[in-house]
C-alpha cells in the first residue's frame, strides 16, 4: 500500500479534484478526500493555477506490476 501525507500539491490552471486524484493517488475516487482535505477549494471546478492543497494521508493499494508497467510505457513501445 502506499501511502500519502503531510505533502502539499500546486495546483495548474484548468485541473479539478478528479485530475488531480488521478494523478496522485491514480483513482479519480480519491478527490472526495481532496476535497475533505481541502474545504476552501470546495466551490472551485476548475482550478486557475497556483492554488495549494493539502493532501491527506490515504492508503492507496497498489497497483499489480503488470498495470502499474502499462501505465508508464508508450503505447507504440509495447
């Protein structure tokens, strides 16, 4: 499992909690908890760019090699 804490997360311009959930956690179910961990952002569907949010401690299960591998190679290299 990995887990996540005490890490801050800079926010781009035109990224939500849903991408952002993806990217860090790689489940967009996860922003619910981005959102909980983050209440002044709540209104927020887009981000402008330069927001700063908190990330909360999560246990994320780990992804088998096979899709964790499928994840990282291009496309046309496998």
């Amino acid at each position: 499992m990995i887990v996540y804490s005490g890490f801050e997360y800079h926010c781009s311009a035109n990224e939500s909690f849903d991408s952002i959930a993806l990217n860090v956690y790689g489940d967009e179910k996860y922003a619910a908890d981005l959102m909980n961990a983050n209440p002044d952002y709540c209104g927020q569907t887009v981000f402008d760019g330069g927001e700063i949010l908190q990330l909360p401690s999560l246990d994320v299960p780990q992804k088998n090699n096979e899709t964790a591998l499928a994840n990282t190679i291009a496309p046309w290299k496998t």
